[in-house]
C-alpha cells in the first residue's frame, strides 16, 4: 500500500533532481559536489523504491531503499569529511 506521504516525498525528491540536473554545470564548482549529488541521487532513489514496494517485490525492493539510504549517508558522511580539508587550501 502507498502512503500519500510517500507519493509527496518522491514528487519533491523529483523536482529537486531535475532541478539538480538542470543547474549541474553552476553547482559542479561547490568542492566536491558529485559526492553530494551521488548522496542525493541514492536518496530519491530510495524514496522511488518506497513507492515501487507497494506494488511488486515488497521483500526485495524495500532492503534495497536501505541499501540506498545507507549507501546516501556514506556519500554524505564522506562529502561532509572532505569539505574542511577543501576550505583551508583556499586560506
């Protein structure tokens, strides 16, 4: 079953990639920026899965939504690691 919070979720989640997408050459320019749109990519594909279990291979696709949230918060752990080390080769 699908929850209307879900199909919500993935509408914004959707606008926002596209939105991703249609700056990617002006964002590109934040230090290390494919790590963070990887994060953010895994995480709307996770919230797709959520919406997809509801009607087929609910087992299946709703461990790889947690593959995906997991795998997003290793990119955005990483990006957030990284990020410091960046700002003082500015200074």
């Amino acid at each position: 079953m699908v929850h209307e919070n879900e199909i919500i979720m993935i509408v914004l989640g959707l606008a926002t990639l596209t939105f991703l997408l249609f700056n990617y050459n002006t964002l590109k320019s934040i230090p290390y920026f494919k790590l963070l749109f990887i994060s953010y990519s895994l995480s709307t594909a996770g919230w797709l899965l959520t919406v997809l279990e509801g009607f087929f291979w609910e087992d299946y696709l709703n461990a790889l939504e947690h593959v995906c949230y997991a795998l997003s918060m290793i990119f955005l752990a990483l990006w957030c690691w990284l990020i410091p080390d960046k700002k003082k080769e500015k200074t």
